[in-house]
C-alpha cells in the first residue's frame, strides 16, 4: 500500500486524486487527532489555487463534524498557519496547498498546537483512523463544531515576522516576486514596514496560474526586475511561501544552500548559532559543507523534508537549519520554513554588514551539481530495484571522494530525483545521464 502522506503532507490532483471526500476526512481526522472535542479550535489556511474554496468547505466541515471549530485564516502563507496556531491558543493547523507545484494540484498539510508538522508515527495513525470504523463515531445536533472567520491573519502574522528584523532597513531597495501565491499577501507588506523601498511583480492571482512562470522555479523573472532595477537583491516564493530563493544585485541567483551560509556565517559572528551547527540536508551541496567546516560550523545531514530538519534541530539543540530548495528554518522565531522571515534575515544581513550580496554569497565555491528528475510509474519500487542500487555503487567508486550520488523518490511526486556532485561538470553529467537512464529503465 503506497503510503498517503508524503514528504509535506497529503498532494494530489484537486478533484481527481485529492478529492473533497478524502479531504473531509482529513479535516474529521485533524479534529479527532489535533482538537478537544467540545472545544477545541483548528485554524485553516490555503493558497492562491481555484481549487482552495472546494477543499477548505471540505475540511471545514470535517472538522466541524468531529466536533471542533474551525477558525478560517483565508488566503496566507503556510508558516501563517504554524505561527497562528500557537498565537491564537488553537490546538492545530491545516494547510491547503501544493506548494511549488502547478494550479491543478492541491495537498493538505497538519500542524500541531505548537506549530510543528506532524511526525510520521502520527501520520501513520490518521491514515488508519481514515479506514476505520472511528471515522464514522461522530457527535451530533448541538455537539458539532462551528466556524468563525480570522480576519487579521495575515496582520498578525506580518507583525511577528517584522519583529524578528533587529534593525530598520531603511535605503535598502528590494525586489520580490510573489509567485502569484500567497505572498502577495505578507511579504511587501512587511519589507516596506522595516523601512525597506519594494518593488513586487507577479500578485494578480487568477487561482490557476499560481507558479506559473514565476516564483522560486522561475529566478529569472526577479533577476532581470533586480537587473533593470538598480536593487540591492531579489527574492522570489513559491505558491505558499514557506521557501524563498533570492537573486544578488547582479541578478545571479543566490540558492538555499548559498542563503544558509550567509546566515550561518553571521549568526556565527554575532554570537546566535547555538551548538556552532547548522541542520542541512542529503542534498546540499558539497561546497556548503566546506564553507561552514572552515568556520568551525558542524552541519548534520537529514532527509530531504523540512520537517525532518526541524526534527533534528529539536533533539540536538540547534537553532538554524534548512534546505537547498530555500525551506529554510530560523528556531527562535519559526516552527517550520518560512519564506518571509528568511528574506527578512537575509536582508537584514545585507544591510548590517554593508556588503552587498554578491560578496556575502561569494564565500561558497558551488560543486557542478547535476539533478534530474525522472518520471516513473512506480517510484515505490525504487529501494527494491536490484539494478539500480548497482548501478549507483558503481557511480559512488567511479567519483570517488570527488563527488557524491544520491538517488532518491519524490515525496510529493511520480518521480525519482538522480544528483551528482563531481569537482568537474561534465564527469557529474555523464554519472547522472546514465543514472537517470537506468532509473527510467527499471522503474517508468
């Protein structure tokens, strides 16, 4: 049985595979699993995509059937709903969204009262309440939960985020793109409260557009705004805007892995990175790792999923963490990846230091990195696969302690990802053509 819940949650097509039936018996499980029955409160939250309204009635009402309340967040980010879950006193979160992915998608993400995603052993309990008979114990007439609508979400959640900036940004001129997303609603909002001069593109949402062209999968559009504009930098979110990537004031772009260094690097400096670690994943780069060993910064690897880098930062004590896709965590102010609060940081960096991002971004030499993403049928079978776990040793001895290979199934998609790191670029794409190749052989 290929398991529901992915690397972030529940995703599907809207309608199709993530239909309003199994959505309200995700919001019935987030009140059976989250909520106090009687009185407790559940803030829902969505995206820009045409299929949110079908999905949040449905959940609403899930919700409301195991006997909890909904509060309805509208249109907001989805580290909003982690941060309102804990600043309104409700007993959970759910997220409407499919994040980077196109318009026709959809998924359904879970925070707990604290703000945190939920772990896979609970994951794995809500799918077995989905099948069971306890789906169906539900109180009636006067014991259902009702609804009530959160009209200053996304005010409240900018005046936490603006909070987090030590220091006006005054003079500083920023680029954003919004990724026709939920962005629109946050991030220029609190750049321009901090003093920073904003020029944002990409928020008129039609709900079937969200990424399309725009946002973190496309750099290009912020780098030629930044380019033509005469900025200090660009920023750019995808869908829900829990990543960001950004562009220097060249209009080169400045991935995860380079916005973590800079950071890292001036928590370091200030005295603010606990445990002299930063949490990473299996896919950051290798000249990630050798910038922060330099600075005597230890980086523990995890899994690919945001929520398992927040994972070990809780157990070890670390406050900074994230991914090269820009879901990037900073503790002390954020529960899970939040695009905002990490551009705020990362500007704040640049303004402090007087330097402008090119330099800052400049101290990480990028490894030639090499990543497709192969379209499969079964991805389920990718740890069985006899053929491919070959081909990868023989891909590992080939590299040697030059590179590294890391093969891997989506979480959230009928792929597999194939990477490469090699010292040079054309031996990383010729290792990852004939990884790719031998993935697509076996499992598409």
């Amino acid at each position: 049985m290929v398991r529901l819940f992915g690397t972030d949650g529940v995703r599907g097509v809207a309608n199709s595979e993530l239909t309003p039936e199994l959505a309200f018996k995700l919001g019935e499980a987030a009140g059976h699993f989250l909520g106090e029955r009687g009185r407790g409160r559940i803030v829902v939250g969505m995206d820009t995509r045409r299929s949110g309204d079908m999905l949040e009635a449905a959940i609403v009402a899930g919700i409301c059937s195991s006997g909890v309340d909904a509060l309805r967040a509208g249109i907001v980010p989805t580290p909003a709903v982690a941060f309102l879950a804990r600043d309104l006193q409700a007993d959970g979160g759910v997220v409407i969204s499919a994040s980077h992915n196109p318009a026709e998608y959809n998924g359904i993400k879970l925070f707990d009262r604290d703000g945190f995603k939920l772990p896979d052993e609970i994951e794995d309990e809500i799918e077995e309440f989905l099948v069971s008979e306890r789906s169906n114990l539900r109180p009636a007439g006067t014991k259902v939960g009702t609804t009530s609508v959160v009209a200053d979400a996304c005010e409240r959640y900018v005046a936490h985020a603006v909070a987090t900036v030590p220091a006006r940004l005054d003079g500083l001129r920023v680029a954003i793109d919004r990724g026709l997303g939920a962005s629109a609603r946050t991030s220029p909002g609190a750049f321009r409260a901090v003093g920073a001069e904003v020029h944002a593109v990409n928020c008129d949402w039609n709900g079937m557009d969200i990424n399309l062209g725009s946002g973190s999968t496309h750099l290009e559009v912020v780098a030629g705004v930044v380019s033509a504009g005469n900025f200090d930098l660009g920023i750019a979110h995808d869908g829900d805007a829990d990543r960001v990537l950004a562009v220097d004031e060249t209009g080169e772009p400045v991935d995860g892995d380079a916005i973590m260094a800079v950071c890292a690097l001036d928590l370091l400096e200030r005295g603010a990175l606990r445990q002299h670690t930063v949490v990473s994943t299996v896919m950051s780069n290798l000249g990630f790792e050798k910038v922060l060993h330099k600075s005597g910064i230890a980086v523990v690897k995890t899994r690919v999923g945001d929520r398992y880098v927040l994972d070990q930062m809780r157990s070890s004590g670390a406050v900074f963490g994230g991914e090269q896709s820009g879901h990037i965590i900073f503790l002390e102010h954020a529960t899970t990846g939040d695009g905002l609060i990490t551009a705020l940081q990362l500007a704040s960096v640049v303004h402090r230091s007087g330097r402008p991002l090119s330099e800052l971004a400049g101290v990480m030499t990028h490894y030639p990195q090499v990543l497709h993403n192969v379209p499969v049928a079964h991805r389920e079978l990718l740890s069985g696969s006899s053929a491919v776990a070959v081909a990868i040793r023989a891909a590992e001895t080939e590299l040697g302690e030059t590179g590294r290979v890391l093969v891997r199934a989506s979480g959230t998609e009928p792929l597999v990802r194939v990477m490469v790191e090699a010292a040079d670029l054309a031996q990383a794409r010729g290792v990852a053509d004939r990884l790719a190749a031998v993935v697509k052989d076996e499992l598409g």
